[in-house]
C-alpha cells in the first residue's frame, strides 16, 4: 500500500488590498503568480464571484479589466495560509511598488519573490 504524506495545507479566503495607484497590471501581477509558484499551491483570486487562476500572469491581467472597470480597491483571494499570508505582507508594501507605481525594494521576508 501507497503512503501518502497529510496535507498540511489550510484553505483560506481573504479580503486584500490591491496596489495602490496603477492597480493589478503587469509588475504586481508577475509578483502575485510568483508567489503562488514559490508556494506550489493554488492561489485563486476572486472578483464579483469571477474566479480567476492568481498564479497565472494572464488571467490575474483578465481579472484586473474587471477590478479597474468596478474600481475595487480589494479584492478576495483563496489558497494556502502560507501564500495568502505571504500576499498580505506583499500588500502592505504595496506589490513592490512606490507612491509613484514605480518599482520599490521587497523586505528580506519577501527575498524569494526577487529571483
């Protein structure tokens, strides 16, 4: 017989702020898959009951048409405790970026998103 190690995940779905200025595109995109990527979890973002793969570059971009023509300021996300964490520290350093949308350092927390 097979064994098979226990998940260990815990699913959560969260309410985020999204960045600041020039919304969910390209750069704060890329940083939101990667972490997904990191994790190797799902990572599911949820707009107007919409649900959208967050660890695909694409459809978070599809998603963001929908978040900038509602002109949301937070969207909900679902996936593992660890990476939905790990995007709410992400947000509070506004998906890397400054007050200008330009691109600003990540803390030492958030190293792995820097490679």
């Amino acid at each position: 017989m097979k064994k098979t190690l226990p998940d260990n995940n815990e699913e959560v779905t969260c309410e985020i702020g999204l960045p600041e200025k020039m919304g969910m595109h390209l750069r704060p995109a890329a940083l939101v898959a990667k972490l997904a990527m990191h994790h190797g979890t799902k990572l599911t973002l949820i707009v107007d009951k919409k649900e959208f793969d967050a660890g695909n570059v694409l459809s978070i971009t599809i998603a963001s048409g929908l978040i900038a023509k509602r002109g949301y300021k937070k969207a909900c996300f679902r996936g593992d405790k660890k990476v939905i964490n790990d995007l709410k520290f992400l947000a509070e350093f506004n998906y890397g970026e400054d007050e200008k949308g330009n691109q600003a350092p990540l803390p030492d927390e958030l190293a792995h998103l820097r490679e």
